[in-house]
C-alpha cells in the first residue's frame, strides 16, 4: 500500500496489510519520525519504506530495504541536505539523503 502518512494513518484497524507501506512525501514534507514510525508499525505490523515524490509524481529519492537514508535520483536536488556517497547496505552504489528534514534515519534493524 502507498500514500502520504495521512492516507495511511486513516486505514489504522480499517486494513490488514501483508507486506509493506510505502509513505509518500514531497520534498518539502519532514521525513517520518521515529513515533511515526512507532505508529505504523502498531498498527499495520509491516515494513514502512519513504519515497520523496514532485509534484507531477516523479520519484526522486526512494528508501531500500537496508533503511540507511533515501536513494537520490538524478533529478533531485538534494541542496545542503546531508548526503553519504559510500555503498549502500543493500549493495547499491547510488548517492543517498541521510537525516531527511534532521528525522533520524532507522537502523535495518529497525525496520
């Protein structure tokens, strides 16, 4: 299932998921919390992953499976946000957004 935290908080006790949520959020939108977090996992029991989408649904950075920052795309602009260039945990080399918006970015662990 995907949508912005809104969509998804309002299916709370509504939906049973299986597999996974992907919360969707604007470039200018705060990354999600670790009591966001908290929340979606109590209600749903799955994997929570971010993407940052435009305005016209370009994707433009994405989180993976590793949960260690969001994977920019080419066409974002990441401006002075922190951005880590070592390989990635899930074995991708790409750029990625660390500490979206000053939220602290989850362990694998954490899930």
């Amino acid at each position: 299932m995907a949508g912005t935290l809104a969509q998804i908080e309002s299916l709370a006790g509504v939906v049973k998921l299986t597999h996974a949520l992907v919360l969707l959020r604007s470039e200018s939108e705060p990354g999600l919390t670790e009591a966001g977090h908290d929340r979606l996992w109590r209600a749903f029991r799955v994997p929570v992953f971010e993407q940052i989408i435009a305005s016209d649904g370009r994707l433009l950075a994405w989180e993976c499976e590793a949960h260690t920052g969001l994977h920019i795309e080419s066409h974002f602009s990441a401006g002075d946000r922190e951005i880590d260039r070592t390989p990635c945990g899930c074995g991708r080399s790409t750029p990625r957004l660390m500490n979206p918006a000053g939220v602290r970015v989850r362990g694998a662990s954490t899930g």
